[in-house]
C-alpha cells in the first residue's frame, strides 16, 4: 500500500505561464501574472491507496506530527486494509519525513504488526502516489477554486 502527504495551496505560481509581448510591453498589466507569495494558506492531505486502485483520503489539520500521522493510521489505514481483505502478504510504503521516522510510529507499526518497506530518502519520484499528486495539482490549476470548501471538493473529486 503506498501513501504519501500533500499540501495543495488555494492560489498557486507553478511557473507554467508564458507570455509574448512586443518591444516595451514588459510594464503593460495584460503581461503580468498576479501572484500570491508562499501561496497562501491550503489544505494538507494524507492519502493511501493499493493495487485495487481504492483511495483513501484524509484531511490534515495543522501540520503533520506523530500524534497526528498515528490517528491518521488507527483511523485511515486500518479501516482502509480491512475494507480491502488486506490482513496478510502486504507492505506498507511511506516517506521518510520525521512522523514516519519517530520511536512511537515505528512502535505503533510493530504493535500493528505492519510491515513497513525500506524507502530511501529523496526518492519521490518512485512512490506511484506522486502521479496522483500531480494530476490533483493539474485539475486545481484548471478550475482555479476562489475558497477552501471548492479546493477540498476539487480534491476529493479527482
């Protein structure tokens, strides 16, 4: 089962913008991209998904610590493996981000009796989650929501 976390901002600068303007327009308004510094505030999301292709999402409040990522395993995760008939021969992949790394995860892992993979650190690239990252991104890009409740629905909808 692979996982991962997310943070998708409200107002986004993904550099993807072009423009063409002739000799001494550069100043012109219609040349120019209003942006949001840092983004803006948004909306963190843990996710978790398997071979069946289910999703399981959870909204993040806050940042992510390890009282936190731990509830978002006793109430996301477990309930997501015995939905699926998940109870034996699977793994569970995750990043290396400090949550994941802490004494109480791992204890909570070996209570659980889950097995975790190995992952290097700066490896995104290869947790197929990152895909799925991607196209939320893409679609928040398209539709431009003005608030939170259509960002969380943009989302969930993807």
């Amino acid at each position: 089962m692979f996982s991962d976390e997310s943070r998708f901002l409200l107002h986004t600068n993904d550099r993807r913008a072009y423009v063409r303007r002739k000799k001494g327009e550069e100043f012109s308004e219609r040349c120019h991209q209003k942006t949001c510094k840092y983004g803006g505030d948004g909306i963190l999301v843990s996710e978790c998904f398997c071979w069946s292709g289910a999703r399981l999402l959870w909204k993040v409040s806050g940042n992510l610590k390890t009282t936190s990522y731990i509830d978002i395993l006793e109430n996301a995760l477990i309930p997501s493996v015995d939905l699926h008939s998940l109870h034996s021969d699977w793994t569970f992949l995750q990043d290396n981000a400090p949550c994941h790394r802490s004494k109480c995860t791992k204890q909570w892992f070996g209570e659980q009796k889950i097995e975790v993979m190995n992952w290097s650190a700066q490896s995104p690239d290869l947790n197929s989650i990152e895909n799925l990252w991607d196209h939320i991104s893409l679609k928040i890009q398209e539709k431009t929501p003005s608030g939170y409740s259509e960002l969380w629905n943009t989302i969930i909808s993807t």
